[in-house]
C-alpha cells in the first residue's frame, strides 16, 4: 500500500492528534499549521515557491512531509486562531 491509499489514513489520524491537543483549532487553522510546519524535501527539485502566505509549496510535494510533532508543538505554544474568514466580491 502507498501513495494517496497509505497517505489519507496517516494525514486523517495526524488530524486526529491535533485536534485532541488544541480542539479550539478551525479546520482553516489546522490546514494553515500542517502548512507551515511540513518539512520540505527534495530541496533540489526546481517547483518549490514561497506562496502568498510565506509558506512553501511545491506542484509536486505540495507543502512538503507533515510534521505531526511539530504542528501538535506550534498549536500548543502560545498559537492564536486565524481571524474570522472575510467573503469578499470581485469588482465589476
């Protein structure tokens, strides 16, 4: 087993994790952390950007190898929740 098949159980039970040391957590904050806390790799190959939020992403890694150890620690010291969500129109 492996690819997204051995993938989703891991990342759906890292979640689990997180939620259960800091439930006051969104999910747009849980998101964000695993987000900023993945450990790139494959530091050579050329797709890696810094995104919009500061954060890396890659088109081929996405945001890089979850790190559960380092979430659970980020939410726990001193994290304050992402604020409220804006709904915004595009002009006309």
């Amino acid at each position: 087993m492996n690819g997204t098949s051995a993938a989703a159980p891991m990342v759906s039970g890292i979640i689990a994790l997180i939620n259960e040391a800091c439930p006051n957590l969104t999910y747009r904050d849980v998101k964000y952390l695993i987000a900023k806390n993945a450990k790139k790799i494959d530091l050579n190959n050329s797709s890696w950007v810094i995104n919009s939020a500061s954060i890396s992403f890659s088109t081929d890694y996405g945001f890089g190898k979850i790190d559960a150890y380092k979430t659970i620690k980020a939410c726990q010291n001193s994290y304050t929740n992402l604020p409220k969500q804006q709904e915004t129109e595009a002009k006309k």
